[in-house]
C-alpha cells in the first residue's frame, strides 16, 4: 500500500509540475530572504476540493533543476531566496479552492 501511495504522489507531483509549467500557479513567498520552521498543511488539505498540498518533502529524488546548471529548486525546503520563490503547490478541483 505504501508503495502504490507513493506512486500516486510522484504521478501527481508530475502532472502538477506540468500545469504549473503551463501557468498554473503554487504558494509563493512574500519575503526575499527568510528560513523556513515549519509548512502546516493540514488547514489547506482539509478544504473542499483540494485534493493534495505538496511541499519540497513530497518531491522525491532531485530537487533542484536547471538549463545549463541544476541548481533552482524546484520549492524552497529550508530558506527561501527570493521574494516569489514557491513554497508549496495545492492541487484543487477549480481554481476556486487555490
């Protein structure tokens, strides 16, 4: 079971990361240089129609990417770099649940 759930997760991840490749849009930071304690995702997961809430813990393998060297993350696990760089990634039903 815990095999198959963590397929379900990658197969997920990836066809999020395809949306918001094609301007679906994920949590992003409000500050340009802050640590990360702690991402609660438990309020956003148990709102109507949302179907995952993915942080850099869900993402398996490599995190990070990049066209000439891999080194964007993929979501901010620690810190964040950046004013905008992604948190967290919810997958709902409609935009509405975003």
């Amino acid at each position: 079971m815990h095999g198959a759930r963590s397929q379900a997760k990658r197969n997920l991840l990836t066809t999020i990361m395809l949306h918001i490749n094609s301007g679906e849009k994920c949590w992003r930071s409000k500050y340009p240089h802050a640590k990360i304690l702690c991402i609660d995702t438990t309020k956003a997961e148990q709102l109507p129609g949302v179907e995952a809430v993915l942080t850099s813990k869900d993402i398996p393998g490599v995190k990070v990417f990049g066209i000439v060297v891999k080194n964007q993350a993929i979501l901010a696990e620690d810190r964040v770099r950046y004013l905008g760089d992604g948190v967290a990634i919810v997958a709902a039903q409609t935009k509405r649940n975003r």
